[in-house]
C-alpha cells in the first residue's frame, strides 16, 4: 500500500497496512487473515500494536505529531520516529544482543516494525518495583552503553564520520527541547507542568528553587547536554526504556538520540536505578522488608559502572590504533602516559555519570514526569519520605561529584 | 557571464568575470575599461585579487581545490569558500566595523567579492614585526571576539537555531581536519611537516613529543575542538588574518569557520600576540631595543582579554531576559547567583583561552606552519633562543593555565 501521506493508524487501518507491506508480512509468515493486534503504548509519546499471527510477531510503533500523554495541544514532530528508526538500527548492528532489530521503517507514516520483545520480558521498572531480580542486567547495560558509546565517539570514529552524524542527528532539536525544558530547566523554576507529593514536598522542591549551588552546577550540565557532541547517546535511557528477563535485556525507545554527552546515558540508568532503590521501602511489606533488595539494586548499579568502565577502556585499548581520531597512537603510544589518558577520560565520564544521574533523578521528583516506582506507592506520608530522601542524596550528588572516585564510594553515600 | 563550472580564474579571465557580474560591476561604478587588477595572496590557501577602476575597488578571493602553498598534491575542498562567505557576512553582521563587506559570492567558482581593506591598513603580523603601536587593536578586537562569540552561542540564541546553525558548519570538516592534524597532533609527534630552526632546538622538539603531561593536556584541548560547539568561532585568528591602522581593524580570512569553542579565537589572538612579544629581541637594534614595544604587545594582549571580559558579560547582562535558552532568566535572576553564573563562564572560558593559545604557540615553532615574527630573525642562534622561550612559556601555560586567575598573572608569567 503506497503510503502518500501521513495518517495516525487504527487497528483496522494497521491491518491494511501490514497486508500492503511485503517486509511485515513476511515477518509474520504471511498469514494475515486473523492478526491478534494489541496497542500496548504505555510510553508518554506513541502508540505501540504488538502484532502475532499464527507463524509470526512483530510490534509496530507509530509516532503523531504532538505529545501523547499530553493530546494535540503539546505538538511534537513525529520525525522522531526517523531518528528513533536511524539510532535502533546502529544500536542494534553494536549491541545486537540487547536491542530489538528494526523489520521496516515508513518515514512519512513516522512507523517503525521491529522485532516483538516477546514475554516473559517485561519493561525493567516493573520488575524493580516488584522486586524482581536480574541477573545479568549490569553485564548487559554494560555491554549496550560500552558498545554503543564507544563506537560512536571519536575514539573509534574518524572526525569525518563524526561531524556528518552529528549534523545528522541536530535536526532531532524538538525531542533535545523537551528534555532540556524538564530535565534542565522545569525543576528550577515555577513551572505549571511541576508537581510533587503535596503539602509534604514544598519546602523541598521551594529548595530545589532556590538552591544557587544545585542551580550552577545543573548549568553545567545542561551545557554539556546542549553544546558536547560526544558520541551517539540513547537520550532517554531510564529502566522504562528496558525489557528484561532473568537472562535477556532489550533497549528500546531510542527516540531522543542524538550526538550528546556520554553521561548522561549512563546516569540516566544508574539514577534510575538510584530511584528503583529509594523507592523500596514504600514497597516493603511484612512478607519482604526488601533489605536484601536493596543491596541487589545497589550491586547493580555498582557492577554497572564498574563493567561499563571495564567494557569500555578494552575496547579502547583494542582499538587503540583503530581509526579514531581521538588519540592518535603514534602520539599516545607511551605505556604509562595511555593509562594516564584513559584515567582521566573515565573519571570525567563518572563524574558527568553522577551529575545526570543526580539532575535525572530531581526531575522525578519535582518535574513533570514521575516514576512508577514513586508513585505507585500509594500513602502520601510514606511516598515524599522515600522521595525526600532520594532528592537529598540527589543533592548531594550533584554539587559534590567531583569529589567520588569510586561508585562504592557513591552508594555508601546513598545508603 | 553564467559560470557553469569551475575554474581557476587569471588576471585575464577575471576582468571578464567582473564584466559579467553586476554587484561586482557596479561597486567599480562600472569603469570596467581599465581596471588595475594585482594578486596580492600571501596566504597559504587561496587567491586574493585586488581590483581598482577610476571610482571604486574590491577584493575578489577565490579558493583552489588544493592548499595553495603546497600545491595540487595536497588536496583542499574548495568548499571552504562556501563556509569563509557565510561566515564573514554573520561577521559582518554582528561587528560590522571589523569585517569586510560581502558584495558578492559564487558557490561554484568558490568565489567571494568584498571591501577592499584599502592601504594604509596592512597585515597586523607585519605592523608588530615592524614595531607599529596600534591604541585601539584590543578595543577593537574584544569587540569583534564579544561580538561574534556572544551571538552565536546558546547566551543569545535559541537552542533550535544554535543546532540549525551547528549542523550547518559540520560540513567544513576539512578545515577542521586541518587544524586537527597541525595544532593538534603533528607537533607531538614525528611528522615529515614538522621542522623548527635545527639544530638549536632538536632537543626541545623532541622534549614536546616526550612530554606526557602536555601530551594529556593537548589532548584535553582537542577534544573541545572536535567535541564542544559553543559559538561560531572565526577558527584561524591569528595577527595575519587582521588587518589594521592607527584607527581601524579588520578581521578577514574566516574559512576555518565552524561552531567550536570560543577560546580557540581568543587563545589564537592572544598566543599570537606572545608570539610577537618572544620575537622582539630578534628585532631589537642599537637604534631600538624594543623595549618599549614590548610593554605595549603586553599591555595589549591584557587589554584584549579585559575589554573581551567586559564587553562580552556586559552583552550577556543586556540580553539576560533575551532569547539565548542556556541560563533562562526565571531560573538565574537572583543578582548573587547571576554573578556566580557568569564568574564560572567566564573562568573556564579564560583557561580555555590560555590553553589554546599555548598550543597555537607551540605548533608555531615546531609544527609545520611558521610566523613571520620569528622566521624573519635572520641569525638562527638568535631565532633560536626567542623560540625557546616561547616554547617553554607555552609548554608551562599549556600545563598550569588553570592556576591563572587574571591575564596580568600569566603576563608577569611570560615577562
Ligand atoms: N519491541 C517491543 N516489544 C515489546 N513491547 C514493546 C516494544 N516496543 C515497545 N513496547 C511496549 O510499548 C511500550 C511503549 O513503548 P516505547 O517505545 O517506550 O514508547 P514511548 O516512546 O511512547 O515511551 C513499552 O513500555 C513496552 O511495553
Ligand atoms: N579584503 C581585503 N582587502 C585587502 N587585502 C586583502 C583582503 N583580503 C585579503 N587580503 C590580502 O590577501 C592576503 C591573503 O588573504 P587571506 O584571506 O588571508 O588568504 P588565505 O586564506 O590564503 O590565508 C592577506 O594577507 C591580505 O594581504
Ligand atoms: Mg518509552
Ligand atoms: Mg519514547
Ligand atoms: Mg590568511
Ligand atoms: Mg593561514
Ligand atoms: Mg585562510
């Protein structure tokens, strides 16, 4: 079926489609009489069909022109979809493991078919909040953002390949806006799309307003977010972003990426995780006071950085006379002084790590967009102490990064 | 005359290219008969006529598909003309004293027409060989550096715009390319490009490819000039793409143009300015000891850095409610948290510019590229020992630039 012009799709209207589409259809073995279609959108943003045949699945995602969650009065590009479409696709030829391959791509119906993340996964916040614990998360986190950071910085790219991918992804400025507006700004200022648990948060999130040290360093970071083009970053790489299982995780929803700081994918799943574990005691029941829990959260987030930096500096050194313009190998071929080099490049990265982590997990509390593992706790009383005590450690750690050298020292912190 | 492909024009065929062309016609009032018409480049790059009828004049520069000094062997997009256009009319536009007029431009021929920077202005590299004062030089050029710099960086301008523009410059990566390889790389290591007034200075040169903390703190610099897009920076202002009288200064030559950090053209004036100062011994005489001359040279590049402070904070206080989306004025309005915003900018901007002045300095005497302030010291033992001093001051700022709190500080430093 030959798409002219862009149309928000139905469950009918998708049935049609996939007929029309030889790529999709064979995905599904061609048997398209009796399609069991299902939209699944539990994002902020799109609608997403899970589609099963009897010889086949598939999910297809369909971005509209303005915000989900919100309706038609908070318009968005649906070329998101293109750059969503554009980075799962690299995501997945580095990191094949941990993210769902891309079937078809319709730029003007802003739709893409990709491989269905068939159950038992489910997205990881879920599992968090149920006390599910996974195994092989860390391991796998750390491959996707080692793989996919490393690859797509100039320590493997010549700077010709990089300045054309970086002006490549620039024109996904719509999505880069939303997350500057309530990542970096909203939090510190009186915003109407701000809210928290009430009355009990007010002085707190009054605070946030008025704390002139939390407000210069989130400048910092929003500068880094606005102006480092570092490498090709998933954008919004919270535990909602991943499906998992006791032995598989899949990144998916790569819609915000673009040419960004390294950190903040990698604070954006450690502050998560951050929030998954403060949240625990608003879980905590007779049955299970999820103490142990909390030390599983805590040695994932450990083992996350802590593989990640591994992951990441052999990849480095297996590549150290590779085509990345970076460090060039004649230059930085000295033994001790390529060790000095990597040093500092990682403790760097932690530390812009631990400032958006930090500024990520704020923007749960007092922005616009909550979490599940907060909210879904339903006293009031219980809820903004959990949240209190994540906004304080959150504090902490965003004015006094520079001074962790090591994430046990952060979680000691934390704990 | 339709030009439908390109080709390097002669004194012949550029009188009929002028005929052909009426923006460039008419500035020559249209006496086209018996134009005075003189190729005048002494740039490394390019073609630089200078044409003149009985009632006007103008300078035509038209860039080659190679790097002029060297020839066809080395290859050069002659797109680059695309990129000093653009770049000098936003230029113009922003310090419209400073910068010659666009009159004309032709993609295809990579041709631009412009204002003749008529005598008696000439190059400020000759002007400080030649021991000329010149009062309004840092007046001038901190207005042209807060200008360009302020206006093009995410104080002034949206972030939707800024990506526009970012994305936009990312197609010169040749010329960056360039400057990557010879400030950036070849002076750390052994390059056929490199050369340096042998055999005096073999040891020092061979010192810079040893040194390990230069070499990581090079490094640093790099990665902002590959990384970091903060402004549209002119890329290549140096005291020989200025051109200035008693009364007026002009910056031309911007084909180095992309969005990149603001201290390299503040770092690049600045360290070019030292440069002149390490070369007057070499031309003292008994009738000059240039004593004198030297206080000036320093007391300008204080000058410029001050005046740039000023001038540049002062356009961020004026546009503090404007349309620039880094600091947004509901967020930084508290006068105290203000001043702390622009102290931290202001600071990392100052160690920027000190560091990539020293690395301008260092590649200008053991890299590839020479000054005329120190090439023209006839005796080498002479030129030597006026390099190795500029060398070790580089070497110590390039090291220790973040200890310097004012630029009076890294003067006494030199002196
Ligand atoms: N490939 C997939 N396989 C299985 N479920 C998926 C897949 N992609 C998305 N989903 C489901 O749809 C939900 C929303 O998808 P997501 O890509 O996060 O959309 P949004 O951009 O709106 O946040 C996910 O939380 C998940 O439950
Ligand atoms: N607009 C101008 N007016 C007068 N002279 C100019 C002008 N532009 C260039 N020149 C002369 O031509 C020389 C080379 O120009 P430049 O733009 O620096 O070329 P290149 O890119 O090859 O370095 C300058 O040093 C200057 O003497
Ligand atoms: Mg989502
Ligand atoms: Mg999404
Ligand atoms: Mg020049
Ligand atoms: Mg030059
Ligand atoms: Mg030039």
């Amino acid at each position: 079926m030959a798409m002219e012009e862009f149309r928000v799709l139905n469950e009918k209207s998708l049935r049609e489609y996939i007929k029309a589409t030889p790529s999709l259809a064979s995905k599904l073995g061609n048997q398209l009489d009796n399609l069991e279609i299902k939209e699944v959108g539990d994002g902020n943003l799109n609608f997403v069909y899970i589609v099963i045949s009897p010889s086949g699945s598939l999910v297809i995602k369909q971005a509209v022109p303005y915000v989900r969650c919100i309706g038609e009065s908070w318009p968005m590009t649906k070329e998101r979809s293109y750059f969503e479409a554009t980075a799962l696709k690299r995501q997945h030829g580095l990191s094949p493991k941990h993210v769902p391959e891309v079937y078809h791509f319709d730029r003007t119906m802003s739709l893409i078919g990709m491989r269905y993340v068939e159950p038992p996964h489910i997205i990881l916040r879920k599992g968090l909040i149920a006390g599910v614990e996974y195994p092989l998360l860390a391991e796998h986190m750390a491959e996707f953002m080692a793989n996919t950071l490393f690859y797509t910085s100039l320590l493997y790219l010549t700077t010709t390949e990089h300045k054309s991918a970086v002006a490549e992804f620039c024109a996904n400025v719509e999505l880069c806006r939303l997350t500057e507006q309530v990542v970096f700004s909203d939090p510190y200022r009186i915003s109407e799309y701000n809210h928290w648990t009430s009355p009990y948060l007010d002085s707190d999130a009054e605070a946030v307003r008025n704390d002139k040290i939390l407000k210069l360093e989130v400048a910092e970071l929003k500068s880094k977010f606005c102006e480092n083009t570092q490498a090709l970053i998933h954008g919004d790489l919270h535990t909602g972003s991943v499906m998992a299982t006791h032995s598989s995780t899949q990144v998916i929803d790569p819609e915000f990426a673009f040419y960004g700081p390294m950190g903040f994918d990698v604070g954006a799943f450690i502050g998560n995780l951050f929030l998954a574990y403060f949240s625990q005691d608003g879980h905590a029941d007779q049955g299970n006071d999820r103490k142990a829990y909390k030390a599983w959260i805590m040695d994932t987030a450990a083992d996350t950085w802590n593989l990640f930096h591994k992951k990441f500096t052999s990849l480095w050194d297996i590549h150290k006379d590779g085509p990345g313009e970076a460090y060039l190998h004649e230059i930085y071929n000295n033994a001790e002084l390529w060790e000095l080099v990597k040093q500092k490049y990682m403790i760097n990265l932690f530390h812009d790590s631990l400032g958006f982590a930090a500024a990520k997990m704020i923007r749960r509390i007092v922005g616009v967009a909550h979490v599940e593992d907060l909210e879904s706790i339903s006293d009031p009383i219980k809820r903004a102490d959990c949240e209190r005590r994540a906004l304080d450690f959150a504090k902490m750690l965003l004015k006094k990064r520079r001074n962790f050298n090591t994430i046990n020292e952060v979680i000691s912190a934390a704990q």
